[in-house]
C-alpha cells in the first residue's frame, strides 16, 4: 500500500495528506487488485492503526456492494475467507477493535450475507457461530452482524439506490428481501432464536453490554420471525427477569414493546398483552409512586402506550367482526390500564406522559363510539381532563426570554395535550366546558395572588375552547344557549377582571391572542373596547417592555381593529393620535432605538389605514386623515434621498437606504385597506398616493443602493396599479427605463412581474409603450444571460434559470393577452430571435416548467398566425422549427414523465401540434406522414397511427396517445 497516502488518514493530518488519501480511496476502488491488498492487510493484521483499518473494510465495502460479479469464484471465496479469518483474530486480540471498525464490519458481513446467502454461502449464520460460540468478543461481533442484516432486509430508512432508479431498484430490493426474509425462517430462525437464548443465559448476570445487545436484536427480529419462538414461556419469563435488573429493564421494556406490537389474531393478543400485564403487576412495576428512575418510566411508558394501543387494535377489529362477547372482554381489559395510563399522564417528567397520550387518545376514541357512558368512564373522563388541564402548566424553569431546545420540545408537547382536548371535547363538551370554567373562574377571581403559569393556563384553556368546540365563523356567542353564556360570562371576566396587567410576558400574550380569538364577543358587548384598546395601546400591549410582547401586540392589534370594523368609529381619532409617535420612521442615526422594529410598524400603517378608510367619516376627512398619515412619509424620504446621495460611507449608505426602504413600504402598506381604484377614489384618496409615487421615484435614478430602492418602489408600483389604475400609466415608461438600467438577473426577474401584471391588466392602452420598451427589455435580459459563469456556481445558474422562466411568462403574458403586434412590429429580425429563443426555451434547457410556458406560446402564436393570412414566413417558420420542437423535447433524455411538471411541459406540447392541425388542415397531416416523421425513421404504421390520433375531434385522445 501506498503509506505515504495512508498518513492521510488520520483525522489530525494536513489537508494535503487527507487528499491524497481520498484520492488513493478512489484509485484502489476501481482498481483490479485494491481490494486483494486490503483483504490481505485484514487478513494478517498488517496494520495496527484503526484509521487503516477501517479504510481496507471501505474497500472491501465497495468491492462487495458493487463489483462483485466481476470478480471470479476464487476471489469470492477469498473475500469469505478474509471476513471469517478476521473474525477469528477478534477473539485471540489483547484489545477489542473500536466500536466503529466492528460496526463496519458488520455491515460487509451483511452485505455479502444478502448476496451470498440464497447461491453460495446458505450456512453463513451457522459458520459464524462455529467460530464465536460463546466468547465474549465472539459474541459481541455475532449481535452486530444480526443487526446489519436486521438493517438491510427492514430497514426502510437506508436509502440503497439513486433516486432515478428508485421504484424500480425498491421493487427488485423488496423481492429479494422478502426471499432472503423466508428462507431464513424456514433454513436458521429456530437456531439463531436458540442461539439468543443462549447468549441471554450466559450474559445475563455478568455482561450487561452483551445482553441489551441481544435484548436489541430480539426486539428488531421479532416484527418478522414466527412470534411463538419468542413469546413462549422461557423467553417471557427471562425478560420479565430482567425487567427487575436495573441495567437490563430499559433494554427489555423494549423487547416486550416489539413483542406487543407484532400484527397478530385479535383475541391472541388480547390473551398475550393480559398474561404480560399480570406478570409485570405481580412483579410490582405498576405502582410508579416508588419509581424514580426517569430513563425506564419512559420506556415503561412506551410499553403501557404500546400494549393499550395493540387492545384497542383488538377491540376494533372485534366489533368489526361481529364478537361482541370478546370485543367486551377486550375493552374490560383497557378499561383495567387506565388506571396506569394517568399515573404515566400525570408524571412530572413530560416524556413520560408523552410516551402515553397516543393510548389515552385512542382510549378517548373508543369513549366517543360507545352510546352510553358508565360512571368509571365518566370519572375517567374527568381524570384525563384534569391531567391535562395540570400538564399543560409551564414549569419554573421554562426560559421565556431565550427558548432552547427544551423549551420546544414542551410546545410541540403541548400540541399533544390539545389534541387530547380537542377529543374530550367529542366526547364530552358539556363536561370540558364545566371543567374549563370552573378552572378559570377560580383563578381570575384570584389572579393577583397566583402564580403565572396556573393564570396563563387558565387563559390558554378558554383560547383552546375556540378550536375544542367549533362553530362557523367564530360564532360562538349565539345558536347553543348553554356554551355561548359560559364563553361570554369567561370573556366578560377576562376583561373585567384587570388580569391584562399580570406581570408575565406569557400571561400577557395569552390575552391578547384570547381577545383576538374572540373578536366576536365585542359585537355582543361593545361597551369592553376601550378597555381592550387601551390595554393595547399602553405599557401592557405595544409600549411594553418586552421586544416580544410589543411585536406580537402590534400583529394582533391589526387584527383586532379589522375584526370590530365600524365598532371602531367612536375611537378612531384618539387611537391615531396614541399610535402616532410609534409610526416614526427610525432614522439610522443617533442611535435611536424604536418601540416597535420596521417590520411590526407595517402592521401599525396598515391598522391606520384600515381605520380611516373604514372610518364613517367624509371623503375630506378620510383625505385629510391619509394625508397626516403619509405626508411625514414623503418629508423624511426627500431628506432621507438627499443625504444618501452624498454618504461616502458604505455602512451609512446601507442604512439610508433601508430606512428609504421602510417608508415605501409603510406607504405600500396603508393601500392595504383599498381592494380597488373604485374605493380609493371614494375616500378621495388618489391625490395622495400619486404624490407619494412621484416623491419615491427619484430614488430609481440614484446610482447608490440600487437593489435596495429598486425593490420597495416596485412593489408600491405593484400596490398603485390596484389603486390607482389608469392614472398610474404616465409613471411607467420612466420608472421601466430606470429599472433596466445596469440591472442584474435578480433586479429583471422581480420587474418582469411588474410589467406582466400592466399587460394583463391594461392590455391594449399599453401596447404603444410595451412595443417601445419591448427590446430594450428584451435586451437587458439577453445581456444578463449571456454572462460567463463559473462552472459550478449553483446560484449563478439557478437565477439565469429563474429569469430564463421569468423571460417566457413575459412572452406568454403578450400573446395571451392578445397583444401579439407588441412582438409583429419589432422588426423581421428581431421576431425571428424571439420565435428561436422559445423553440430553444422548449427544447434545449431541461426546465420542465420553463418548456410548458414556451410551449403555451407557441400554441398561442399558431393560433394566432398560423392561418392563411398571418405573417409571410411564418408558416414555414411553423414546419422548420415549432413541428420539430414538439418531438425534439419529449425525445429529450432529460425529459422525466415521472415529473409532473414534465408531464404538463407534454400536455401542452400535444395542444401545440393540434393547435397546428387545426390551422394547416391536411397540409399538417400530409407534411408529418411524407416529409417529417420518415426523415426520423419511423416506422409507416406508427406514422399513421399518430396522424389517426392527432386528427380525433377530442384533445384528450391525442394527449393520452402522446403520453403512450
């Protein structure tokens, strides 16, 4: 071996050394021999460092995963024997390998097990444990080969093939898996389940490593074996031992889980999972008082959850089947867990309890199925109820300030425990809503003297009712008498009771997103809004303390103000001037630190917006009220532009320009509260949105920034066209030029949306300005697709990619709009470019969506001028280049029809060539069956056959035929 390229291998070697090591790797893997020098290095121990090692097991990985039947039947033979020879040597080595090298052998014992073992190596598993027996290292080896071929005949998360191949390879791999699966059953189970037993009974005592081990492997064989080898007596017996032997009961609690959910006859495992339970009662495990350790109540839990579920499984299928006597056996067997199943639910470790909810939860299905419910049942009820009212509590410890990972770890908890409420609900409404209230009102009375998390709690209950008992539309103050009392007497509370001033950040979150929730309580009592509104508006809402609390309250106060509408109107005036000092526009000077980040302040403008169009007020009082609104907007900009003009310093330059950004955007945002020029015009607004755009378009000839300006102008361009209509139309032509200016892929496709959105809406009044600024477009996107780029710079080819699309949803807006003179009267030359550069976009660039829209255009330009009178050329252009296009693509290798896309890209395709048929008439028929699909060597009938299909009056016919 190369043992300079060796030195490479260890992890502390300079990168030189690594990659001259790597490229040796790929040098002896293809090889003839490479293999042969690292099974010799195993075979006689040549090398002591584990790097080595590992690596000669990396090429005899290869060899076998991927060139073993080029190899001959003595070189077969000689990798067998290297493989057991090694095996051997384990047992006589003063020090066992590394973990990683014995587990990388495992797997190439695995991988010559699934080649070998149906052909030339049937006694592989009995040659193995000729050579362990029983020793220790032996033993250890054995476990790990077991569980690698565990891995390869079940394991669906290791990925085996490429992608492309995928179906097809799993299908083959599944055959051949199953095979392996049942000549192992019917060849070695019976004396390797032997052979397990006989390592339990060795180790049990004195090697706790070795037992889990073999603990795992039953556990993972047991889903496919023959269930009685392992669920008999001895076997039982022995791990219910070790369920009382601290080292081994986590081990085992995983066996007995696998071994209770194996699939199996309803009644049988009723009868098995009942004699497991009366064991492991008798042995006391089910009194978890006296329990501390965590690590095993969560595996306990698990086997609770696992061995409920498999009765509840029963039960199903008992009423399914018509046993009623059974399927009542069944459920008097569930009912006899519940019990536990709240010990487990109720733990103060949430593992635990989350291990369990998937019984409680299926137990609660089989309540909400039954016609009556017994007062066990009742009571049982309630007790889940509770325990989930009490495990739904923060902990003390819970970092509000700066969330961890255990901290979402308890939320996505608490996703769990409102499912469970959510189905006591179903079964129960009446009994949730009682428990809720009863909770509720206990600790709003008391609020001042409770501890935050039982007040959060209680709020976040009432929250939770919302979704627990759903209504449509939010109405759940009217129809139900019952609930819709309750529901208002807990919000009458929640908002009379001053518990909004609770110094807790998530109580304080809690009653925003509450009195959101139930926006419809105030239209049955409007007298609590200004109450809410100032708790919005002060130090508990958005001037609070925490950056949290302010950002949240300023999303939900929009929602708020939206949801009451015209019940505002009294408070409209008072509210603006309170939210006037938070709308200021940060200057990125002085240090000046805002309330509310630019961000939260959109929500803010758009809640002025909302509240003065929506307001009862005149149209002068309604402009009046915008103008106050924006005016200060447009005053900081002319400021803000000038100075940017003159910065030097890049950091400041960056700074202006997002505070510029910002303002655009807070002006875009109050146009929020208009849906259309029609609205805009009532409120009188249209005056001061066109001196907003002419005070923000200056900024598109500044040289500084570009990105940055160019962005927030066109999305207001984009908010004015909705508007402002028409009146925006004179702007347009010098905003594009300055857009098109030295522009980058990223500027042209985000302005491409922008022109297709005035195409589509103003169609013929913008011909005479598209026809003008068509190739200038036109020409800046050649200009920026034509750049050299790096060869493996991905983001350089994904953004030519994306304007390439943006560029032919372009195209298709113009034709589709019925504008094809925009591109006519561009000059013979000019069309010409544009027509290939579509043929190109459909044939040549394996872009699926991409080749749809060029397709979608050319149908379109058939349509369009494919008849008699349509352009000279044009028809020749037709037969040269579009016909050929339509066989040219699909003929692609690249061209996937397991893609959906690609199989819309061929949809459109066969709506081009009958576009085409429909235009030329027989001349298409006679040009494909004489001229064009002979000079592509098809076969006569095959010609005719297409012809048959493209002529059928039904487009579906052809489409489905060109899929074939």
């Amino acid at each position: 071996m190369d043992e300079q390229a060796l030195l490479g291998l260890n992890p502390n070697a300079d990168a030189d050394f690594r990659q001259r090591a790597l490229a040796y790797f790929e040098q002896l893997k293809i090889s003839q021999d490479g293999w042969q020098v690292c099974a010799e290095a195993l075979a006689q121990s040549i090398y002591s460092d584990d790097h080595i090692k590992f690596f000669c097991f990396q090429v005899l990985e290869h060899q076998v995963k991927f060139k073993y039947s080029e190899l001959t039947e003595v070189q077969q033979q000689l990798i067998r024997e290297t493989l057991i020879t090694w095996l051997q040597a384990q047992m006589l080595n003063p020090q066992p390998e590394k973990t990683f090298i014995r587990n990388k052998a495992a797997q190439v014992f695995a991988l010559l097990f699934v080649t070998e073992y149906l052909t030339k190596w049937p006694k592989f598993f009995f040659d193995i444990l000729s050579v362990v027996d029983l020793n220790p290292r032996g033993v250890d080896m054995y476990l790990r080969i077991l569980m690698a071929v565990d891995a390869e005949l079940v394991d669906r998360d290791v990925v085996h093939t490429s992608e492309a191949s995928y179906y097809f390879a799993l299908t083959l791999e599944a055959r051949r898996n199953t095979l392996l699966k049942d000549t192992m059953r019917e060849q070695c189970i019976p004396s390797l389940v032997e052979s397990w037993y006989q390592i339990l009974q060795n180790y049990q005592y004195n090697n706790s490593e070795l037992t889990c081990q073999c603990l795992e492997v039953v556990g993972a064989y047991v889903s496919w074996i023959d269930l009685s080898l392992i669920a008999n007596e001895r076997f039982i017996n022995m791990l219910l031992g070790h369920m009382s032997v601290e080292v081994l009961r986590e081990e085992a609690c995983d066996c007995l889980f696998e071994i209770v959910n194996k699939g199996m006859d309803p009644i049988d495992k009723t009868k098995l999972v009942e004699s497991l339970c009366q064991v492991l009662q008798s042995a006391g495990l089910f009194s978890i008082d006296q329990e501390d350790d965590v690590d095993f109540l969560a595996r306990f839990s698990k086997l609770v959850n696992g061995m409920g579920q498999a009765l509840i499984a029963s039960w199903t299928k008992l009423i399914k089947n018509g046993d009623m006597k059974s399927a009542q056996d069944t459920l008097q067997a569930i009912e006899a867990k519940v019990a536990l199943m709240l010990q487990l639910l109720i733990h103060e470790d949430d593992d635990i309890s989350s291990n369990i909810i998937g019984f409680c939860y299926d137990y609660l299905h089989i309540l909400k199925q039954l016609s009556a419910l017994s007062d066990q049942q009742k009571a049982n009820v309630e007790a889940i109820m509770l325990a989930v009212m009490k495990k739904l509590t923060y902990d003390e410890e819970y970092n509000f300030e700066n969330e961890g990972e255990d901290e979402a770890m308890f939320v996505e908890y608490r996703k769990q425990l409102k499912l469970l409420l959510d189905r006591l609900a179903q079964v129960s409404p009446e009994l949730l809503l009682a428990s809720v209230r009863r909770v509720f009102n206990t600790t709003l009375q008391n609020w001042q003297t409770t501890r935050f998390m039982e007040v959060e709690v209680a709020i976040r209950l009432l929250y939770m009712l919302a979704e627990a008992l759903p209504v449509s539309h939010g109405a759940h103050f009217s129809g139900d008498v019952t609930k819709a009392t309750a529901l208002q007497d807990m919000m009458r509370m929640l908002v009379t009771s001053g518990v909004s001033a609770y110094q807790h950040t998530s109580v304080t979150l809690e009653f925003f997103e509450t009195v959101v929730r139930y926006e419809k309580f105030f239209a049955v009592e409007p007298q609590h809004i200004p109450t809410v509104l100032m708790a919005f508006l002060d130090h508990r809402g958005l001037r609070h303390t925490s950056p949290k609390v302010r950002s949240r309250t300023a999303y939900l106060f929009s929602r708020f103000v939206k949801s009451l509408n015209k019940q505002m109107n009294p408070f409209i005036e008072d509210v603006l001037n309170r939210i006037q000092d938070l709308m200021e526009l940060s200057p990125p000077e002085n240090g000046y630190q805002a309330l509310l980040s630019s961000d939260d302040q959109l929500f803010i403008y758009e809640t002025a917006g909302v509240l003065i169009v929506n307001s009862e007020y005149s149209a002068e009082r309604k402009q009046v009220l915008m103008r106050n609104l924006l005016t200060p907007l447009m005053e900081k900009f002319k400021v803000l532009l000038e100075k940017l003009m003159m910065a030097q310093d890049e950091d400041r330059q960056m700074a202006l320009a997002d505070c510029l950004n910002h303002a655009v955007g807070f002006a875009s945002r109050t146009s929020k509260a208009f849906s259309n020029k029609q609205t805009v015009k009532q409120c009188g607004c249209s005056e001061v949105y066109l001196d907003c755009l002419q005070t923000f378009l200056p900024a598109l000839s500044c040289p500084l920034q570009k990105e940055v300006l160019r962005s927030g102008v066109r999305t207001f361009l984009h908010r004015m066209i909705i508007c402002l209509e028409e009146e925006v139309l004179p702007f347009i032509p010098s905003a594009s030029e300055h857009m098109l200016k030295d522009c980058e892929a990223k500027d042209l496709q985000e302005f491409i949306p922008l022109i297709n959105q005035i195409t589509a809406k103003f169609k013929t009044q913008v011909s005479p300005f598209l026809q003008q600024m068509f190739m200038p477009l036109l020409h800046a996107i050649f200009e920026v697709l034509l750049l050299p780029a790096e060869e493996n710079d991905q983001s350089a080819a994904l953004e030519k990619q994306m304007l390439r699309r943006s560029y032919f949803a372009f195209l298709q807006t113009v034709t589709g709009s019925g504008m094809s003179e925009v591109i006519a009267n561009q000059g013979a030359e000019n069309v010409e470019r544009v027509l290939f550069t579509v043929i190109q976009g459909a044939v040549d660039y394996p872009d699926p969506i991409a080749q749809k829209t060029c397709f979608i255009i050319l149908s379109k330009l058939v349509e369009l001028w494919g008849g008699k009178d349509g352009p000279v050329g044009f028809a020749d252009f037709v037969y040269k280049h579009i016909v050929p296009a339509c066989f040219l693509a699909p003929l692609k290798q690249t061209f996937d029809l397991a893609d959906a896309q690609t199989v819309l890209a061929l949809s459109e395709c066969a709506v081009t060539l009958k576009t085409i048929h429909l235009k030329r008439g027989p001349e298409c028929i006679q040009y494909l069956q004489q001229e064009y699909l002979p000079s592509l060597q098809v076969a006569p009938e095959i010609i005719q056959e297409f012809c048959q299909a493209l002529q059928q009056p039904d487009a579906k016919v052809f489409k489905n035929y060109l899929k074939v």
